[in-house]
C-alpha cells in the first residue's frame, strides 16, 4: 500500500551533555499528505506514526550504525506538533535523550552510565575503659580473644566517653532496565547490607567498612534509567566497642585500684563480602576502570 504521507527535516540539533547529564537530539520535522490534502492531527497521527514520519515514545533515533556514539542510544522523550492555518503542514518538535557516554579510557569503545560518589564526615559516641590500648581493634574477628591492654582511664564503671571518627560514603550508579530490570538487580545486590568489606575498597582498607543500606528508585529522565545507591561507613575503630567483663550484677569487674580487670573489643559479626563487586564487568571479573572513574572521580 503506498505511503499517504510525506516528512522532510527542517532542523537537527545535537548536544553533548555533561557527566550524569542528558545527551540530546533535537529535530523538526515538516509533515504533510502527498496528494496536497488537509490533515486532521487528532484522527490521523497514528496513522502519520505507523508510516515512520512520527517515532512513539521510548523508540530508538535511529538503528545503530558506523560511526554512531551516545546517539544509538537515544530514544524518544519528548513529542509536540502543530498545524499552519491551512491544515496542510503539519511541525513536529522532537527530542531524544540518552544518559549514556562513551568513555574514552576503555578500549575497544565502551558506553558507560553516570555513576558519583559522595564523603561525608562525622563521628559517633563510645566509651573506652583504656587508652594507648597495646591490641588494635580487630578486622576479621568479631573480637579480640584477650585483654587489650594500655592505660585504664579511670571512672571506675562509667569509663571515659570519647567521640571516634566515621565517614560515610554514598555510591551512585545509574543501572538500564533494558539490560537488567531493576526487581532483578535489586535482589542481586541487597545481600550487601549490613557486611563488611573483604577486599580494600576505595582507599579504606578492607574489613573497615559496612553497608549500612542499598535503595533503588527510578529516574526522572529516561523511561529505562534507575538509580542504586550504597551507603556505606567507615569506622576509626573498625566499628568496635571497648567491653569490660561484667559480673552477675552486669557491671565491669573492678580490680582494687577500682578499674576494669579486662577490657577487650567487641563488635557485631558481619558477612564479609569485596564491595568491588558492585562493578561487575559482565564477565564475573571486576571493571576496574568504571570502579576508578566512580571512585576517583576521573578516567585513570
């Protein structure tokens, strides 16, 4: 059946966008019926769609082709259109986005999505019973098996309440439901909550690290765009507790100088899983060079 319809391209705009930033595309197109005819936009633009002069929403710029980048992954967002006074030509304003970018420190090409991380200091309250302590907090244990050692602080009881310092790290990574849809993602990775790190992980050595919870929400520009995002904490003490030993009256065990006769550190035990994991290289390895553009905020 012969084509009704007829489109020419008035305009053709492109934009590179920055890190985490749309890429757009942005065209005009002038459409109108070969036999010269009026067109009724409300009865006659699925009929101008199925002919390809109008795309649907979500639907590719165009198939990929030789020397393509970001634009193969472009898809439609945004779809106006409106008629002259006479009814014949019809303007149609489109435009495609995409979140991906071609990362230059991957060979062969590779697409990346925006992906950030975020520092953030503070500190928690503890109470120590000793100080210059001979037996660093444990990383692998739970806790340690004998006295730490060190200078007792005195307080009898109380101990010394003393602040320690945290950083908390948010990791951003923006997934494609195209790819993996984000139920599936989600269950993958939730088992990350609450472990530790086995492996060192962006400069915190390993066991020095919790996740203290994994979200996922969808994004705002791009029907197939979502977002995960990691918090983890990083401890002084390892996340470890100073514990006396306590009688039956659950109070520390005092010697006669009226201080703790024991003291070791205590922690909850963790899972303990390599957080690089979370930047899977689709080959059961680990993409080191997406990890440190995340992680180091640079190509390296």
């Amino acid at each position: 059946m012969p084509n009704v319809y007829a489109s020419t391209i008035k305009s053709y705009q492109a934009q590179i966008g920055e890190l985490g930033q749309p890429s757009t595309i942005r065209i005009t197109k002038a459409i109108y019926r070969i036999d010269g005819a009026a067109i009724d936009a409300d009865n006659e633009i699925s009929a101008i769609e199925a002919e390809g002069h109008l795309p649907v929403y979500n639907q590719l710029w165009a198939a990929p082709s030789a020397g393509m980048t970001w634009e193969q992954y472009a898809r439609a967002r945004s779809i106006s259109y409106r008629m002259d006074q006479t009814a014949v030509l019809l303007t149609a304003d489109i435009m495609y986005s995409t979140l991906y970018y071609l990362d230059p420190a991957q060979t062969p090409e590779y697409y990346q999505l925006p992906s950030s991380v975020e520092y953030q200091s503070k500190v928690r309250s503890t109470r120590i019973y000793r100080s210059t302590w001979g037996v660093q907090p444990p990383t692998t244990s739970a806790n340690t098996t004998s006295d730490i050692g060190g200078t007792a602080v005195g307080n009898g009881h109380a101990g010394q309440s003393v602040q320690v310092n945290q950083v908390a790290i948010r990791v951003r990574l923006v997934y494609d439901a195209d790819e993996t849809p984000m139920n599936l993602m989600y269950s993958s990775n939730f088992p990350i909550v609450g472990a530790t790190n086995s492996s060192a992980f962006g400069g915190f050595p390993a066991y020095s690290l919790i996740c203290e919870g994994f979200s996922m929400a969808k994004r705002g520009d791009g029907f197939e765009f979502y977002e995960g995002v990691y918090d983890l904490l990083w401890d002084k003490y390892a996340h470890c507790d100073q514990i006396p030993s306590t009688g039956e009256d659950g109070l520390p065990i005092l010697n006669n100088f009226f201080q703790p006769t024991e003291v070791i550190w205590s922690r909850l035990s963790r899972t303990a899983i390599d957080f690089n994991e979370m930047f899977p290289d689709g080959a059961g390895g680990i993409d080191t060079k997406w990890r440190d553009l995340t992680l180091k905020g640079w190509w390296t």
